[in-house]
C-alpha cells in the first residue's frame, strides 16, 4: 500500500496564529496532491490544550495555537472532505503513525509526506518513518510543502536527503 501522510494542514498554521504566506501558497497545490493520489491517505492534527503555555513547546513558542476544539485546530476546509483518517498529536512527530501504518494490514510500499512546516512536524514525522521503515521508501514533495521560512524549508530538505528520503 502506498501512503500519503499530509502533515497539519490547519487553519492555524496557514492563516490562524501562526499563518504565513508561504503556507497559504501551498494549499492548492496539497489538494490537488490528495486528491489524485492512488493509494491512502491520513492527515496528522497538532493538537494542544488550555494549558498550552506551562507546556515546554508554550514556553519555546508563546503562541496559542491548534487548541483542542477550536477553528484553528480544524484540518483548512479546502481539505476538510478529503480527511477520513486523522491522527491528533501533541508534539511534533507522531510515534501512532507507524503502528496506525502498520495496523492497516497491508505491507508498507511506499509512503510520501507534505505539509506543515517541513523544518518542524514534517521533518520530525519523516525521520520517525524512516527509523519505523528503514527500506520503505519514504520521500517529502517539497512544491507541497511549506517552512516557517524559506530557508528552513530549503535546510530541513537538505537534513532529509541526507538521510536517504527523497525530495520530489
């Protein structure tokens, strides 16, 4: 089976609290991805809590974001229709992915990441894969794919190819 792991594509991170340009840029382009892509798709949800700032993210990043049940927490509603399958986490990489992966029952061929923000959840999530599935290939499409700035987007890449996952 072939996986496409959309990383935290939420309002709050596209045009919420921590909104920028760049990941707005991205939007279409992730669901033209998701919707044409041939095989299953699971989109991962920051996910904290009222108690965000005591947390050690809240204190490195004092910037509310992705609250449990709020809008800012919701998949943006241009991919909302396409998120069957969700995995909520509350840091950066999700140790649920491989076993949710392996847990369907069919073998792992190959699994693709896009998202938010390639140099923070999408690296950590890719680099938790590659270490679950060390001869799956694992590739990130870095056109969907967005940084909190450019040139993290560009050093993350750099960071993942060098641990043999392809960049489309």
């Amino acid at each position: 089976m072939k996986y496409l792991i959309v990383v935290d594509m939420q309002v709050d991170f596209i045009t919420g609290s921590l909104g920028s340009a760049l990941a707005t840029a991205i939007v279409p382009r992730v669901v033209e991805k998701v919707k044409s892509f041939d095989g299953k798709v699971i989109f991962t949800r920051d996910t904290h809590f009222e108690n965000y700032s005591e947390t050690q993210e809240g204190k490195n990043l004092p910037v509310p974001h992705c609250i449990k049940g709020t809008d800012g927490w919701q998949i943006c509603p241009e991919l909302r229709p396409y998120a069957e399958t969700v995995v909520d986490k509350i840091t950066f990489g999700s140790t649920e992915l491989p076993r949710l992966l392996e847990g369907f029952g069919d073998p792992v061929d190959s699994i693709e990441l896009c998202g938010l923000c390639t140099d923070i959840c999408v690296i950590s999530n890719a680099m938790l894969l590659k270490a679950a599935f060390p001869e799956v290939p694992i590739a990130v499409d870095s056109a969907c794919s967005a940084g909190v700035s450019a040139e993290s987007h560009d050093t993350a890449l750099r960071v993942m190819r060098a641990v043999q996952i392809d960049i489309r």
